[in-house]
C-alpha cells in the first residue's frame, strides 16, 4: 500500500482496499466521489488532479505525505483555487455547458450576486479591510493587476498566479468596505479585471476549474459595474479556454455572448477581437467560409477603432495581434482543410513574430511554432526547423502549459518527416522538451 501511494496509483490503493473487505460504496463514502467514480478509478482511469488527491488522502486517513502532498491548507487553496475542489471530478462538458448558462444569465441581463453565484464565489480572505475606501485604494489594485499582467505576457502564468490569486484575497474584501457609489463601481471593474487575470493564469497554469471560477466572478463584477467592454473581455477569454480544450462550438457560444456585449458598449476594438476569436472557432470546426468571413470583419472593425481611447484591458489587440489572428486561423485551415492556407499563413506570421518585443514572450513563442508548422506543411523543412528551432529557445523561460500544447502540432509535423534530417533533429528536441 504504502509503495501505491508513493507512486499516487490509486487504482492500486482502492484494489487493495477491495481485497480487504472495503467496498465500493465505503470507498466513496470516505473519499466524497460517486460509486461509479470509483468504479472508473478501480478500472484504471489516472487521479492526477492535487485537490482529489489530496480528499482522498484525507478521507482515507493517509497522512498526505505517503503521496507527496505535503501542503496544509492554506497553501493548497493558494496553489489549486477554491473552484477546483468543488468541481473537480464533474464532466468537462458539463462545466462547460454550466459556465455557458451562467455566462448567458449574465450577458442577457439577469440579477449578479444572486441566488446562484455562491456557487463561484471565492473563500473569503483573512486580511483585515480598510473600514472605508477611496479612488487611491482601487488605483492600488489596479496598478498590481497592470504589473502582474505584465508579468504574464513577458514569462507565463507560472510566473506570477499565486501573486494574483493573493491579490485578489486583499482586493475582494473591499467589497464590504464602505464608500462612494462612483468608488464602489470602479472597485467592481477593478476586481473583476483582477479575477479575469487570475482565470487567465490559472487557465495558463492548467487549472481548469480554478479558471471558470474566477471568469465567472469577474463577469457578476464587470456588469456590476455596468462594463460592457470588461464583460465582452471576459467572455472572449473564457472562450479561448474552449478553443484550448478543442471544444470549438461551445467557445464560439461564449465568442457569440461575447459580441452582445461588445456591440453594447460601442467599442470596434472589441468586436474586432471577438470576431477574431470567432473566425478561429470556425476554422477549427473546418467552416472555411464563415472562418474567412469573420477574419475579414475583425480587420475591418479593427481599421475603424481608436485604439488609443480604448478600455485598457481591450489595448492588447494592436496590429501585431490582428496579424497574429489572421495567422492563426489560416494555420488551422491549412491543418483542418487545405494546406493552400500556409501562403496566407505564413506572411502573417512573420510579420507578428518581427514585431513581438521581449515583453510578450509567450505570444512570441506561439507565433514562432505556428510558423514552424506552415513551413514544414509547405514543403521547406529547412526553414521550419530554423524558426522551430526559435520557438523552443523562446519557450525555455516561459512557466506556461499552452506553451507545450501550442507546440504539439509543430511535433507532430516533424514527426512526420523524419526522413528529413533537419526534421528529426527538430523532433528530438521537441521530444526532449515535452519530457523535460
């Protein structure tokens, strides 16, 4: 037994629970999963998650350090975010289809801070609140998300997430201060740009749950605070999370939601990155004609907006990014339908990868494998190797999990032509990376 909780196979531990008498049902009983939970784990099915884990280890009566779990508490809501223990072994899709009604609730106008919305609510913090608030005190969050976010950009979520996750433990608490209705209402943007943050690194982290949860109470504060543009921001992001997990149709709803928003604040720099996002939703389900489409209405909208009077957390999308975007798409095309897209692609790319700065490393890094991959679908492995070679020297300081999953289709590309001695060069160090 104590060799299987080293080792954290579970289907081993709960087989020799089997073969000692303990049955299904008292398994799930001591550890809160369902029988048919048990069931899949007793079948083979990996607990890799740190939260189960760690309700198993405590239902059980292991000492967590047995498994190599030795955080307290404290620690454990900091490092895995409250929404993960909650929601931990429910269906992926049946999040995501939660998360969906939840967003169209918001979007559509229902009541925020209602009935329902304990239910993405945050632990409450321990730090002492000022007893009232004023305009400095919501500067101060604000500047702590700017510069967070700005570390995030430059070296990943891994970076800088416990940051932002104790920030927002500071910040929440605000929120029972007293103070002036203008001062509550931009408290109420301040932290719902702070939890899209927080989503947005726990999302870059690999923290799934801990990302819908704090997506959702930054859409309650962002139209709390009446900020349609915010509120678009956050919809956009949550959306990029499905596009992440290959769930295209549910990411473009969550795009869809996102335009209502958008179009009600009047800003073209918003719908032109949610039909961006659009457009990729699109071109993963191989819709070439409305990919292409929506592509072409993202420029236009961008050519009309003001990007200098634009909300702050909408600035990100500059020309480099439309370029990125339009690269993007034409990549999955050229992966999901023809590889006639590569010469859309490509041009694109470069141009975004030229004009990235070492402040936006990740973008960077995405852009750089993305253009390995056209090139090798191109035909000139050579070149594709160069840049691919580029991307994992880039992606060597960044503390990122989509930096290893953006670069999966670079691998499997190499992969593919190991014949290629450039080619297989740029596997084996892709190889090596993934396993590092």
């Amino acid at each position: 037994m104590r060799e299987a909780l080293s080792k954290r196979a579970i289907s081993s531990v709960y087989r020799l629970l089997r073969k000692h008498g303990v049955s299904q049902r008292q398994i799930a009983a001591m550890t809160g999963q369902s029988q048919s939970e048990v069931s899949e784990i007793l079948k083979g099915r990996q607990v890799m998650a740190y939260d189960v884990l760690t309700r198993i280890s405590d239902g059980l009566g292991v000492p967590r350090g047995y498994m190599g779990l030795a955080y307290d508490e404290a620690t454990a809501i900091r490092v895995v975010g409250a929404a993960d223990g909650q929601q931990a072994e429910e269906d992926e899709s049946v999040k995501r289809r939660r998360f969906l009604a939840h967003a169209a609730q918001v979007t559509m106008g229902a009541a925020v801070f209602g009935q329902d919305s304990g239910t993405w609510t945050a632990n409450p913090a321990r730090t002492p609140a000022p007893g009232r608030i004023g305009m400095t005190d919501v500067r101060q969050v604000e500047a702590a998300t700017r510069a967070l976010r700005a570390l995030d950009y430059q070296y990943g979520g891994g970076f800088c997430r416990d940051a932002v996750v104790a920030q927002l433990s500071w910040g929440q608490q605000m929120l029972e201060s007293n103070g002036t209705e203008i001062v509550k209402n931009r408290l109420f943007v301040a932290l719902a740009d702070l939890h899209s943050l927080a989503g947005w690194t726990s999302f870059d982290t690999g923290l799934m749950d801990s990302a819908r949860g704090h997506f959702a109470n930054a859409l309650d504060l962002a139209k709390q605070g009446e900020n349609h543009p915010l509120v678009a921001n956050v919809l956009y992001r949550m959306g990029r999370v499905y596009l992440h997990q290959n769930a295209a149709d549910d990411a473009l709803k969550l795009f869809q939601l996102g335009q209502i928003a958008a179009q009600e604040s009047g800003s073209e720099l918003a719908v032109a990155v949610l039909c961006a996002n659009e457009a990729w939703a699109y071109a993963l389900m191989g819709n070439e004609t409305q990919a292409t489409k929506l592509l072409n209405r993202s420029k236009d909208e961008f050519s009309r907006a003001d990007v200098d009077k634009a909300e702050s957390w909408v600035k990100f999308f500059n020309e480099t990014d439309v370029y990125a975007m339009i690269g993007t798409v034409h990549t999955v095309l050229a992966q999901e339908v023809s590889a006639s897209h590569t010469k859309f692609a490509i041009p694109a790319l470069t141009k975004a990868v030229e004009s990235y700065t070492d402040d936006m490393a990740r973008s960077k890094t995405f852009m750089l494998g993305a253009l390995a991959t056209n090139h090798l679908l191109d035909g000139d492995i050579d070149q594709g190797a160069r840049v691919g070679g580029k991307a994992l020297d880039c992606a060597e300081g960044i503390k990122s999990a989509r930096v290893r999953d953006r670069l999966k289709p670079l691998q499997v590309e190499a992969e593919q032509r190991r014949n290629n001695p450039d080619a297989r060069d740029l596997a084996d160090r892709l190889h090596a990376f993934f396993a590092a």
